[in-house]
C-alpha cells in the first residue's frame, strides 16, 4: 500500500502508518522480507495499547490534536492508582533493584495498599524519588559504562508520567519517527529503511557512525528524486 508523502517531507524513508487518527495517512508501508505483517501488527499494537488507556487520557490526546498550540495545564490528576498499576504490572519482573533493594515480587505484596499511599503522596506533594544505584558496565575497550538504576517505585512513577505525556506528544509526532514511542523499535525502523531502498529510486546513502556514545551505533538514510 503507498500513502503520499507529507508536503514538508523530503528525505524518502519507507514509513509506518500515520499516528494522527482521521487526518490523511502520510507514509508509506510495506514490510521487509521476513517481516510480513508487520506493519498492520505495529497499528494493532498501538490500538491495544491506547484502549488500556484511562478516559481521562483519551480526553488528553482529543485536547493535544484539536488545540495543538495551547499549553495543556492541571495535568497531574491523570496519575491515578489505576494509571500507576498499570506501570507496575509494565515493569520488567526480573530486573535488579534500585538503592533501597526492594524488587519487583516485593512490591507485589500489599500492592494495593503500596499504590494507594504511593498515589497520596504524589498528589500532596510528599513524594519524592529515591537515590539512584550506580553500577559499572564493562566495555570491549576496557573502559566501563556507568549505568543507573531507579528504585522499583520510582520507575513506577516514571513510567506513569510517560504514559500521560505519551497522549500529548504523540498526537505531535510524525509517522516516520521511531525513538522511544509505544509499539515502535529499531526493527521497524530497519523495515522503513530497507522498503525504501528496495522500493524507491535511490541516488545516495548517507551513513553516520557514532563512537562516542554508551554503544556504537550507525544511523543510514537514503535520499531518492
């Protein structure tokens, strides 16, 4: 399926179906060998993912597309306790615990009671996050990689935030960026990359290599005429 692209955009990119829903699809899908399915899988999992979404949020995301350039205030009350298990049934259950040691199956017992008090004092202003433990990762290169972990209720916290903020700013984002949102990863990245070189004309291929971060990365885009 071809969608025609935005009129701003100019770097040809195979892309994954438009997330601002009732506006024209503004990208082009077509999965990689091996990856059949995949695009209508990432359109189904963002539609799962936003229908275990409170009302409220969805209020939040019609406000964000109907009155892009008014500032959305009094946003705190969308942290509900509902919104906080939500993160914490999210959360990886084998991860290694923050500075105060206390892991995902603890949190679980008297979880209820856990949220209830931990939605009290975000919204009375008590709540405050814990130190974060620093642990050292080695790298091919002999040096270390510092790596920081938050304590298990503050990712709970954090996640929660996100999802609030994630029903604004998607709303913003166009259907050809991939970094950090729900249901997309480097992997669908590499599909849109691979589409479009296989199924645009290309003139050239850029590809920059980055050193100097916590890995080695390389980024390729393609330009067409």
């Amino acid at each position: 399926m071809t969608h025609g692209l935005e009129k701003s955009d100019s770097v040809v990119v195979a892309m994954k179906p438009a997330n601002k829903a009732g506006s024209p699809a503004s990208e082009w899908v077509e999965p990689r060998t091996g990856t059949k399915g995949n695009a209508e899988d990432s359109r189904t999992r963002r539609t799962q993912s936003r229908a275990s979404v409170s009302p409220g949020l969805d209020r939040v995301r019609q406000a964000a597309r109907l009155r892009k350039k008014q500032p959305l205030t009094a946003l705190l009350h969308h942290v509900t306790v509902d919104l906080l298990r939500e993160a914490f049934l999210a959360l990886k259950r084998r991860a290694a615990p923050g500075a105060d040691g206390v892991t995902w199956q603890d949190y679980e017992q008297g979880l209820e009671e856990r949220l209830g008090d931990l939605h009290a004092r975000i919204h009375r202003g008590g709540y405050r996050a814990q130190p974060v433990r620093r642990r050292f990762i080695p790298k091919p290169d002999g040096r270390q990689r510092p790596l920081g972990i938050a304590a298990l209720e503050d990712k709970v916290v954090q996640r929660a935030v996100v999802a609030v903020l994630n029903a604004i700013y998607e709303e913003d984002f166009l259907g050809f960026s991939y970094g950090f949102r729900p249901g997309r990863g480097q992997h669908d990245a590499l599909d849109a990359l691979c589409v479009a070189i296989k199924g645009k004309r290309v003139n050239w291929c850029s590809t920059l290599t980055s050193r100097a971060s916590s890995t080695r990365s390389t980024m390729t885009g393609c330009c067409a005429s």
